[in-house]
C-alpha cells in the first residue's frame, strides 16, 4: 500500500492539477458557484482516498489540514504585516 507521502512529487500529479484546474474552469464558466465546485471536489478526493488507503489514513491527512489551514498554507492572497 502506498502512503500519502507519495503524492505530489512527480510531473503526473503535475499534470493530474493541470486537468482539475481545466474541469474547474468549465464549470465555473457554465455557471456552477465556486463554492459548489469545492464542496464537490472535495467529496472526489475524499471518498477516493478513502477507497484507496482507508478511512484511518484519510483521517489522519485531515487532522494536519487543520494546522495547515491555520499557517495560511492555503491562502492565495494572504497579506503579511
């Protein structure tokens, strides 16, 4: 079984956030909200990873997101003071 450090290193993944950002694009160009583009990928990824490693490993990437979330990791346009 593979662990989730393993993703996110090659040119595939590259690729693979190359074709996310394409579908994401056509959706919000034919009108779907943002936020329910999120809320839907966030379920793909969730009940995948889940399929893939289980539900304990999909928990544990969870958990750090919190962290993540809170150093700004995920902030685009963050302003620094």
């Amino acid at each position: 079984m593979h662990g989730f450090e393993t993703i996110g290193k090659s040119d595939d993944s590259l690729h693979a956030l190359s074709l996310i950002l394409a579908a994401w694009d056509e959706g919000t160009e034919a009108g779907v909200a943002p936020e329910l583009m999120a809320y839907a990928a966030l379920f793909t990824a969730l009940t995948d990873l889940v399929s893939l490693f289980g539900e304990e490993a999909v928990l544990t990437l969870t958990r750090g997101l919190e962290r993540r979330v809170t150093m700004g990791e995920f902030t685009l346009n963050r302003v620094t003071q």
